[in-house]
C-alpha cells in the first residue's frame, strides 16, 4: 500500500510475510498465492506491500538463478504484490516448534550474517519496483548480549563497514539505493534505540541506520520522542520501522493479571519482560521466568515482547501498547517530512496466540491480517497522508 505524504513523497506500509514462514523458493511462491494474494483481495487492492522474509536457503537459491529471481518478481507481478523492504532478521528455522534464541544466530560477529544480508541487499535491488529505486532491509541488533566483549564488538562494527561499503557499490551498479536497520530488541546488546546511537556512530554510514520496532521500543519504555530527537541529534537514519504492539499488565501484582499472562507463555518464541522501577528498568528473558516467584518486581506495570494483532488488544485485565505506536508514527510521518518512508505491520505470533484466540483456518489468518493493515492505513490517513491506487 502506497500513501502521499503532504510533503509529496511516497510512504509504503507492508506486512511482513515471516508470519507464514516458508524456507525454500517454492515455499515462499506457494506463500505469495496462499496468503499474500488473498490479503489483498480483502483489502481491494490491485497492488499490496509485502515485507518477504527469505531465508538462507530461499535467499541462496535465488542469487544462485537468476531464473528463479526472475520467477520470483513475475509471481509478485502476477499476483499483485510489491517488495520494497525484506525483514532479514530470521536467518533459517523460523517456523520451528521452537526459536527462543536460535533467532539470534548467525550474529554480527559471525561472516555468514555478512554474507546472507549482502545476498538480501543484492536481491531487494532486482525485487524493487520499476518506480521505486530505495529499498530497505531489517536486521538483527547485532547479537544477544551474552556471550558478548570487545573482540566481538570489533567483528561486528567490521562487518556492517563492508556491508555498507558493499551497499555503496551496489548502487553504483544498478542505481537502486538499499538500506539496513539494526532492530533494538530486549535482551539483545542493542536492547533500545539509544544503545544503538554507539555502535552505529562507529559504523558512520548513513547506510546503516535503525528498524525502529513499535513492540520493542514499548517492551523497554522508550519514550518514542526521546529515541528519536536522539537519533536525529546522532545523524543516524531510520531505514524502516515496524509497527507492532506489545503486551502490558497494569498489575501485575493481581492473581487474575498472573493468570492472564501466563496464557500467552508459550514454548517457541522468547517473550522478554520488563517492569519501569524508581532504580530503573528490570526485566527477564521469558515470560515465564517473570511469572516465576519473585523474578521481577510486580508494583508496577509489566510489558512483554508478544506481537498481538494491532486490532485486536487481549481481553481485560491486560491490554497492549497500541498508544506507543500511534505516538511512534506520527512523530514518523506526521511532521513536515517522513523520518521513514517503509514501514511494515510485523505481527508474527498469530499462531502462538493462546488456543482460543488463533486463527483456525487460513481464511480468517487472511482475515486478521486484512484489519491490522486497515488499522495501520487509517492511522496514517489521519495524519493527513493520502492512500495511493
């Protein structure tokens, strides 16, 4: 989906298709006909944003055919969809009975994760629309915060230095601009925006910048104004941003708040915790840990990393930090000039959603995908952009 910005520049919004992982080529093409498309029908679009999410194998197996890329951007032509950011923080196994911290790995120290996002780059550039000529890629924030010291701290600012420099002589090449952001996530050594002004100043390219994620800005009580007059006073870019909800327990402290989380604890994604004290911010790794006997302060309200549908918050007694985001997107987008002009619905735990609030068939998946997007559209037409055909 397209929207004009008043300052006349294009804003695309997207969803990002790592809500129905596939690994392998044929995987993402059936996924692009199974989901995407019937997306945009709901929506009645004849053209719909997706965010691909390709993992290692899919991602080789196009750079290595360029047959296959070509099958790739016919189907997305066929079918009505358009590519113009990847979510490259997933490297493989993403659908898997469980993730926890296998999502972290390859890290930034790592030479596959240089090498697999180079590829993502090299792909986005040939996916772009005819029209368009700025593509962006998410990634992860460099790597869990243990185990993490100096030397790991100079593998990483080395590879995002020849990542950038690679994204320069890609643009020389096929005069198509791409762009990665490093997606602050609890628990990770980049766990807030502000963690990431360091590294990136190191990096010094406007190449490089941050995928601000909605979820995880709320889940670490970031003040959405603060983290970005902060990057705006660093130089440092916003490529993308993710819009997302989190959730958030008023009291913790209660029985039936207790138990109303501990719905949403389930076995394949980490859904870390944080609690805003007097002597700062507190948090777990899990939620399940949080719920735990005494491992987390309770006095005062908690968040967990848990993407639930932006339309839909969880019954009471909890809610979501559907407010962060529409704080977030309009100091984004509703200024004289966008900060960001990518920005992707992210919600990948559809399916981990406790039992009687998942989507049983594919329809109603498509169902609930349809209403975030039209959450998302409205919020920006009422920050005065206008929807494009």
């Amino acid at each position: 989906m397209r929207f004009r910005h008043p300052d006349g520049s294009t804003v695309h919004l997207a969803y990002c298709t790592n809500v129905h992982p596939a690994e392998t080529l044929d995987g993402v093409l059936a996924q692009l006909r199974d989901h995407c498309e019937p997306v945009r029908r709901r929506l009645g679009r004849d053209r719909l944003g997706i965010g691909l999410w390709l993992a290692r194998d899919a991602a080789h197996a196009l750079v290595a055919d360029p047959a296959a890329l070509r099958t790739l951007r016919a189907a997305l032509d066929r079918r009505g969809l358009e590519v113009v950011t990847l979510n490259g923080f997933p490297y493989e196994g993403f659908g898997a009975d469980e993730v926890k911290h296998r999502v972290y790995q390859p890290d930034w120290t790592r030479p596959e994760r240089l090498a697999h996002t180079t590829d993502l780059a090299r792909l986005l550039a040939a996916l772009l629309p005819d029209d368009v000529t700025e593509g962006s890629v998410s990634t992860l924030p460099i790597a869990w915060r243990t185990p993490f010291d100096h030397r790991a701290a100079d593998l990483a600012r080395g590879a995002l230095t020849t990542l950038a420099e690679r994204l320069d002589a890609l643009e020389d090449l096929t005069g198509r601009s791409v762009r990665v952001g490093l997606e602050p996530e609890p628990g990770c050594t980049v766990e807030t925006v502000a963690d990431a002004i360091g590294p990136l100043t190191a990096v010094a390219s406007p190449r490089i910048g941050v995928c601000l994620d909605t979820c995880h800005l709320a889940t670490s009580f970031e003040d959405p104004h603060a983290a970005l007059t902060a990057l705006d006073a660093a130089g440092i870019t916003v490529p993308k941003a993710q819009l997302s909800a989190a959730l958030h327990a008023e009291h913790p402290h209660l029985p039936e708040v207790r138990s109303a989380l501990a719905a949403f604890a389930e076995p394949r994604f980490l859904h870390q915790t944080r609690t805003l004290t007097a002597a700062g911010l507190r948090g777990t790794d899990d939620l399940p840990e949080a719920l735990a006997g005494d491992a987390l302060p309770d006095s005062t309200p908690w968040r967990a990393h848990f993407h639930v549908p932006l339309h839909a918050p969880p019954a009471p007694p909890l809610t979501s930090t559907l407010p962060v985001l529409r704080d977030t997107l309009a100091l984004l987008v509703g200024g004289p000039r966008p900060r960001t002009r990518h920005l992707e619905v992210e919600t990948y735990t559809w399916q981990a959603l406790p039992p009687d609030r998942r989507p049983r068939t594919r329809a109603r998946l498509a169902d609930g995908i349809a209403a975030e997007l039209t959450l998302a559209r409205d919020l920006l037409t009422d920050l005065g952009l206008k929807e494009l055909p």
